[in-house]
C-alpha cells in the first residue's frame, strides 16, 4: 500500500526498509527512547534492523501487525513509523502507535497520516474501534489524537513503563466507526 502525501509517502513495512529505518531510531533515539524502547532496541545495528524487518513484513502478511512507515518525498528517508498492533478481529478492535522524526515534528504530518491509517484498517480490516494510548504530558501525541476526532475514554494506570523509570499512567483515546 503506497499513499502519496504532499511531502510524503506512507507505505507498508518493505525488506528494504531495514538500513532506512535502522537511520531513523539512531537519529531519533532520544525520541524513541521512552514510548518505543522496543523498536529501538531493535534497530541500533543494520543487522537487527534486517531481522526486525523481515518480522514485521512477515506479521504484515499474516495480519497480526502492521507497521508502515513514513518517507519524505524527495530523499526517501524514513521520517516516521505508524504500527496498527494489538488487532482483536473477533471485537473489531486494534491500537496505533506512532513516532516521527524531529524535524518533521508540528507539521501535521503525523495527523494526516494517523487519518488515513485509521480509515485503513477501518475499511481493509473491519476495525470499528480504534485506540491511542498517549501519556498526558505527550502533547504531540494527544493533539494527533484529538485531530483525529479520537475522544479520551479513561486512564489506565501504570500502563507503561519506560526503561529505568517508574509505570507511567497512560491515557486511552479511542475512535468508533458505524457498524
């Protein structure tokens, strides 16, 4: 799936992404770090980049897990990453998770982007009921949440806990499409 922004693409998760993407979590580590540590890790060397891709292309095609990723137009270079993960077929229910590159940050991109994965897996997979899990004082993900209609449900209490830190409690958005 290939969609054809202004300054971007979003395309699903390719074997050839793994040296690009392997680029974006060591330029963005410090941004990863706290709500991705696990994608992180598992990007810090082309070798395990290469091994983190060829996973996630394999979960793409078994549906269990979609990640796409974000290319600026000219350059190719990966600038972010949107998961569809946690996928409940049985209760049509399923999480995004996003990260973009810094200098990238504030321009709508990830909005965008989030709007069209949303309608995605609404139409291609059935989800009637997306959430986004976001930590309060994470501003850039909320706002993405609120525009795209998401609406704050609850908090989950000591739902995440990033490397070295105390369980953070995280906030639960979700959006629900017609039946």
């Amino acid at each position: 799936m290939i969609i054809d922004c202004e300054t971007h693409t979003i395309e699903s998760i390719s074997m050839k992404d793994n040296w690009k993407i392997c680029n974006f979590a060591v330029t963005n580590t410090d941004r990863l770090k706290r709500y991705f540590p696990k994608t992180l890790k598992q990007n810090l060397t082309p070798t395990l980049s290469e091994i983190f891709v060829s996973q996630k292309v394999k979960d793409f095609k078994d549906k269990t897990e979609f990640l796409f990723t974000l290319k600026e137009k000219e350059k190719r270079t990966i600038i972010g990453l949107v998961y569809v993960k946690n996928i409940d077929y049985e209760i049509k229910r399923a999480e995004l998770a996003y990260g973009i590159d810094y200098e990238y940050e504030g321009k709508g991109i990830t909005s965008k982007t989030v709007r069209y994965i949303s309608d995605w897996a609404n139409k291609e997979l059935g989800i009637e009921t997306l959430q986004i899990i976001a930590h309060k004082t994470n501003t850039g993900s909320v706002k993405v949440a609120e525009n795209n209609h998401y609406v704050w449900v609850k908090t989950l209490p000591k739902e995440h806990t990033p490397p070295n830190e105390a369980p953070l409690d995280m906030e639960l958005y979700e959006l629900h499409y017609e039946r």
